[in-house]
C-alpha cells in the first residue's frame, strides 16, 4: 500500500471515532449541568419548608385564655358593668349597667349559666367568663357593639309607661291565697297557714298554681302542666336568688309569701 492510501486511510478512521465520540461526551455534560442545576433548587425548597412548618404549627394553638376576676354578689367596678353589658344584649339581664353586683345581676347570671349547660350558682367564675366571651380576641370590638345597644335598650326602657286600670283591678283577684284546709290535696305536706310544700318530682294542682304564679313574675316561659319538673325547678332557684331566698328549689312558706307579694306589686 502507497503512503497516500495509508494517509486516507488514517484520516477517515479518525473522523469515525470522533464522531462515534461525541455523544458519550454530550451525554455526561448533561448529567453534570443537570446536577449543578437541580441540587441549588433542592437545598432552597428545604429550607423553605423548614422556615414555614414553625408559623404553621404555631397558629395550631392559639391562646384562647381570659384574664378575668371571680365576681359575686357585692363586686363592684369596671369588670362587672362589662358583665352586665353582655348579660343584657344577650337577654338575660334588664336592670341597670351600674357596675354593682346585686341581685338582679346574680339572676342574670344563674339563667345564662343554665342555658349554658354550665354549673347554675349565680358566680361568675373563669368558665363562666369563657363562655360569655369565646372569642377573646373579639372582646373589644364585641364590647363597642354592646354599649352601642346598651344605649338603644337604655333608651327604650326609659319610655313613659302608660297606666292601665284595666289591669290594676283585676290583679288583686288573681291573688294566690293559701289552701283552706278542707282543700288540701293528701300526700302533700302543707304550712300551718296552708301553703304547700312544692318540689321537685310533685305534680298536680298546686304545682299549677305555682307555675302561674312563676309566669307571672316571669321566671317560667315554658307550659303550664302541673308536673313540677327541671324547667319548673330551675325557674323556683332563679326567682329565689332574685328576691334574696335561699336558692333550694324547694317552695314553702316564706317563698310563697314573697312570690305573692312581689305579684301583688
């Protein structure tokens, strides 16, 4: 063979081996770019959900305590007209937001932890307060809505009230008087003036009378069926604390004497 065939040859091996090695070549520069581009972007999206799982578990518990005092009969000051405030645009207290804790404010405060299914003393204690407040973020701006129709109330209650002699002489012969005793129901145990000794369990007419005379004062919303139950009961207990009794449940003399005469007026 001629040094010229051995040179073309030479020259053509040479290009099919360059050209065979260009793609291995190609291939690893692209897995390398790939790495250089990539591991940048992965180290960045880690570190970003590591800064955003704090926020996320700390708005999981938020804090959800109120700072409130114990209030009870006797209480004065800035706490217990905020309690009257809420009491009355929730519609369980109608007095006055005087700041005084009396006993109307008591009253008020026994039916709201009724229809709360929470423990009825007529004390506002710290579960109380969280149940009159549950949002205690919103406290402030709930409390500019109350005194806002606080007012309104305040200005509808101070009405003039128009007297009815319609109704001033038939209240003394709807008065309530004591059993004679050739009436008196057996089983049930009657005062020596012949008042009946109401609780809870009894049924009949003298639970009647006593239901029509608790939804005259306004204590009992509910029917009037002569079973002396927990509705009946709960309204005894409230209308005991309004008028300063003891809070027993249990009608007797000096609860009857009191219901009569606060009817009478």
């Amino acid at each position: 063979m001629s040094i010229g065939n051995l040179y073309k040859s030479y020259k053509s091996s040479m290009k099919v081996s360059h050209i065979t090695s260009i793609p291995k070549l190609s291939a690893n520069c692209c897995y390398c770019l790939l790495l250089l581009i990539t591991t940048p972007l992965l180290i960045s999206s880690s570190a970003l959900v590591s800064i955003a799982l704090p926020f996320k578990t700390a708005q999981i518990n938020p804090e959800t305590k109120i700072n409130r005092p114990l209030l009870k009969l006797g209480s004065q000051g800035e706490r217990v007209t905020e309690l009257q405030a809420a009491l009355k645009i929730l519609g369980f207290y109608t007095g006055d937001v005087n700041g005084t804790y009396q006993q109307n404010t008591a009253m008020a405060v026994y039916r709201f932890q009724q229809a709360a299914g929470l423990n009825p003393n007529g004390n506002v204690d710290n579960i109380t307060w969280q149940r009159l407040f549950p949002s205690p973020t919103n406290i402030s701006s709930s409390l500019s809505s109350i005194s806002s129709s606080t007012n309104i109330s305040s200005q509808i209650n101070n009405k003039p009230k128009i007297n009815n002699p319609t109704i001033k002489r038939t209240t003394p012969a709807n008065k309530i008087q004591p059993t004679p005793i050739n009436q008196q129901i057996p089983g049930i145990q009657y005062t020596t003036e012949g008042w009946p000794i109401l609780r809870l369990g009894m049924s009949g007419t003298e639970v009647i009378k006593l239901q029509k005379q608790l939804q005259n004062l306004g204590f009992l919303t509910g029917k009037i069926d002569g079973d002396f139950g927990v509705s009946t009961e709960a309204a005894v207990k409230a209308a005991q604390i309004r008028y300063g009794l003891k809070p027993d449940g249990v009608v007797g003399g000096s609860t009857w004497k009191v219901f009569v005469k606060r009817t009478s007026q």
